[in-house]
C-alpha cells in the first residue's frame, strides 16, 4: 500500500513545467513520519502508543491520492481513511487502527500535527517541493517552528501552538506556502496540464481503459497498482481511440501540447457578479464547459475550465502564539503580516482552450469577461 506512492508523484504533472519536479508521494510521506515524531517530541508526547499511532498516521496519511497526486485527487483523507479502515485494518490491529484513522480524521489530539495552518505535511512539502522545483522560497527555519511547537486544548478543540519567539519563522513559513502556490500549484501551464488529466480520466474511465474510484477502492490488488503509470499506459493506448476528443486530450499530455489560457480570474471576496459568478457556480457544479459552448459556440470538447481546489491559508485564527499560559492567534498580533496574506487571493479560475477554437474562444471570453 505505501509502495505505491513511489509510482505516484507529489505535484502530478508539474515536472511538465519544472523538470526536477520528480519526487514521489513515498518520500513526502517518510519526511512526514520524521518531522510529525520530532514535533510530537516537542509537544512533550511521551506514550508509545500515541507516537506508534501518529508515526503510522504520518506514513498513511497519503494513501488514498489517485494518481498523479491533486490533479485527479478531490477528497484524498477520506479516501485514506478508508483505505486504512479496509485495507490495513487486519495488518494494524483494532486498537492501532482505531489510533491511526482518529489522527486522520481529526478526532485525536495529535490530529493537528498532521492537520494545521503549520504542520509536519505541510513543512516537509514546503521543503520537498521547493527543491525539486529549484524554486528558493521555501528555504525557511523549519527547525525553529518544529522546536516551538506545543500542543494546545481550545474551546474549539486541540490545535498547533508556537512558542513566544517563533512568529518570524511562522510567517516566513506561511509566505513561502503562499509563494510556491503562486509560481509552482498554481503555475498556469500545470493547470493546463491538470485540466487535460482530468478530463481524459473522465474519458477513460466511460471508454473502460480505466477504473473509477469506487472501482479501483473495491480490490486491494487494482489500488496497488492504481498509480501514474497505469493512468500514462491507459493514455497511450487512447491515441488509437476513435474518440477524437479523448484522442486529443492523450496526446496534448504524452506530447507536451498544452491547451492556451484564454480567461483567468482570482477568487478573493468571492465569485464576483456577472458572467465571472456565472462561471464559477457552473464551475462548481462541473457544468462550465457546457456553459462557454453555449455561449461562445465553439465545439464541445475544445474548452477546459481549471478550478483550484486549495486555498493557500486557511484557518489564521487557529494558529496560536503561546506566552506562558495564555494562547493568541498569531493574526492579532500587531506586528504580523497575516492580514495581509489571509486578504490575497492565489485561488485562479481559469478557460483553456484547443487551437481549433483559440480565436474564437479569445474573442468571446473577452466580451463576456466585461460583462
């Protein structure tokens, strides 16, 4: 099961745009483990059995990404979860297994180790991703944050505190998150690429090259081998499809062939009005493409809408400062740069479109993007 994240790889079809941009979901889960053990070190979590239950929380946190990581991945914890609960469950144990999903679920106090503004997934991914992208942002004092982090009980429930003295280190971590989402998750040439895995895999699935989900989560042998290769191997043979769209689609992505950004938008105080909130509710309900073909008259087929599915920061009110005994959100602290980054909007959505129809697509997103 932890195997197959070595076929899966972290940020999907990015190494497109970043060539080094290569690793795997195995390696990011193995840095997790580390980071997630050394924090609960600091938190001062002595008992075997919640550090046994949170390392291997750590470890599966990750499995149940489909292939090619977010690009085709929606509600990958709760697939984790179960994958936990049906696949694993007799390997673990009762009580292990109980352990472990409650951290995933976010019903155990280690939970936001794992589960924060600023945790061991995110920390080990903003240094991972950083380096194979060879972009510098995420160069930040890690160590600082693990060092200062204390497990604190709110009304709301457990949450990650930091020391008095950590702020810098946090900001810094949370500005280079919202930088790589910037110029790296949300590059508009990934999302192109995003945009063609999803649809193909939405044809492949109808043609039969590939399973559903629900499919691949029926039979623990098809989930082992459910990873980028099978999906690339899948994408090979539909370039002989009779199905000129899915055709298309498989070689935009085995050739590099991106479709062109033809109308982008970001989401800060919400949809907006007019067409951009006619767009992202049609977004939201999967229907966009049906909306541009009526609108514009292009083809079916020759339109992709990119919606971005993670905001960059969440929750700042949940991310605590510690002097002594009292905790304060960090974003009511005077001198923090949390207001500021909680307001800017990293979150595109975004038309792509096919040379078939480019022009026409460019002249009609243009007069409704005014509308």
């Amino acid at each position: 099961m932890v195997q197959r994240l070595r076929r899966i790889r972290q940020l999907g079809p990015a190494d497109l745009v970043y060539p080094g941009a290569v690793h795997t979901r195995f390696s990011h889960s193995l840095g997790t483990l580390y980071l997630a053990e050394r924090i609960a070190k600091s938190a001062g979590i002595e008992d075997e059995g919640e550090v046994e239950s949170l390392r291997l929380a750590a470890l599966l946190h990750d499995v149940g990404h489909m292939p090619f990581s977010h690009a085709l991945s929606s509600n990958h914890e709760k697939v984790s979860q179960e994958v936990v609960r049906s696949m694993l469950g007799d390997l673990l144990g009762k009580d292990l297994k109980h352990g472990v999903i409650d951290i995933l679920a976010g019903s155990s106090r280690l939970s936001p180790i794992l589960a924060s503004e600023v945790d061991a997934d995110r920390l080990d991914y903003l240094l991972r991703d950083s380096k194979h992208t060879g972009v510098s942002y995420g160069n930040v004092d890690v160590d600082r944050a693990v060092r200062s982090a204390r497990l604190v009980r709110t009304e709301a429930g457990w949450a990650l505190g930091f020391v008095h003295g950590a702020e810098t280190a946090v900001e810094n971590i949370l500005l280079a998150r919202t930088q790589l989402f910037r110029v790296v998750y949300y590059h508009r040439t990934v999302g192109a690429f995003e945009a063609v895995l999803r649809a193909a895999y939405a044809m492949l699935v109808e043609e039969g090259y590939l399973p559903s989900l629900d499919e691949a989560l029926e039979e623990k042998e098809l989930w082992c081998m459910f990873d980028d290769c099978m999906v690339i191997e899948a994408l090979k043979r539909a370039r002989k499809s009779e199905e000129d769209r899915l055709k298309e689609l498989a070689t935009s992505f085995l050739l590099r062939k991106p479709p062109k950004l033809v109308f982008e938008a970001y989401l800060s105080d919400g949809p907006g009005e007019g067409f951009r909130r006619e767009l992202y509710e049609h977004a939201l309900k999967g229907t966009a493409e049906e909306l541009l073909v009526e609108k514009c008259g292009v083809p079916e087929g020759c339109l992709l809408v990119y919606l971005a599915r993670i905001v960059p920061i969440g929750n700042v009110n949940r991310l605590l400062i510690l002097h002594g005994e009292s905790a304060k959100p960090l974003v009511s602290l005077s001198s923090t740069l949390l207001s500021y980054l909680k307001g800017v909007s990293l979150s595109p959505l975004r038309v792509y479109a096919f040379p078939e129809c480019l022009r026409q697509a460019t002249e009609c997103l243009s007069r409704l993007a005014v509308l």
